[in-house]
C-alpha cells in the first residue's frame, strides 16, 4: 500500500490526543478509506488502550466495532514536531508524540500495519527522520522502507 501526499499533514499543532486522533481520522476519511464515524471508533479504542507505542510515536485506530465503517486499508500521518501528550489522566506518566499514525485495515491487514510501522519506529532514529521531515514526499521516502521489510 503506497502512502499519499494527500495522507500527510505536516507542522501541525494540537492541544489534545483527541484532536490529534480527529486530524489522523478525518485525514482517512478525506482519503475515502473511512466513513466518518471511524473516528469515533478510533477515539474509543484509544480511550480503553492507549494507542501510545512509545519512541514518541501513536497508532490509533478503530474498534472492533468500528470495522463497519472501513471502506479501503488506508494509512495517514500527521507530523506534531511539538508533541501532544498521549497519556491517560489516571496514568500520570507523559507520553509524548510527535508522529500519530492514523490507520484502517480491510480485515486484519491493520495489523500487518502496525507490525510494520512498529518495527521501523522501535529504531527512535527512524521517528526523529519522520518528526523532522520538511516534505509530505520525504515521509513517503521513509516510510517506501516499511513495506519493504
């Protein structure tokens, strides 16, 4: 799956994961992978398991439930060179992230998705290429890589 330009939002800045996980949604939907009510599946699944994965980076994505509302997998990107604090409240602990992931997979081709960008995001060097790229086209460039894998 080729990621688009138009799936990538650069230099962005939001006060909350839940206009964070709303801009990776409606990316998707603009997208024509989801209809509009995936996002609400996508802020539910965040709101039961935090889709934080660490090195500074968020995965969210839809319920179970949610699944109705996928019309094609699809992958979006939304670059927060500033951070957005993913933590629950009760948690305490910040989680900070500068590159959210919105995904919708057909079937279980989400989790091939997530394995994958996963994988390329274990390396924190990976993600700080993606938090400092310029170009909608150098996050394709870096992400080209993850479907090789």
């Amino acid at each position: 799956m080729k990621l688009q330009e138009k799936m990538i939002k650069l230099n962005q800045s939001v006060a909350t994961r839940e206009q964070a996980i709303r801009m990776a949604g409606q990316l998707l939907v603009d997208g024509g992978c989801v209809e509009p009510q995936y996002i609400e599946s996508m802020i539910a699944r965040n709101d039961d398991v935090s889709t934080y994965m660490g090195n500074f980076i968020a995965i969210p994505h839809g319920t179970d439930e949610g699944k109705q509302y996928i019309k094609k997998t699809g992958i979006s990107v939304v670059q927060i060179p500033f951070g957005v604090d993913f933590s629950n409240p009760d948690d305490g602990q910040e989680q900070l992230v500068t590159v959210v992931f919105g995904i919708a997979g057909i079937g279980n081709e989400h989790l091939q998705l997530l394995s994958q960008i996963a994988l390329f995001c274990s390396d924190v060097s990976n993600v700080a290429k993606l938090a400092d790229a310029q170009t909608p086209e150098e996050i394709i460039s870096l992400l080209d890589k993850v479907g090789e894998n």
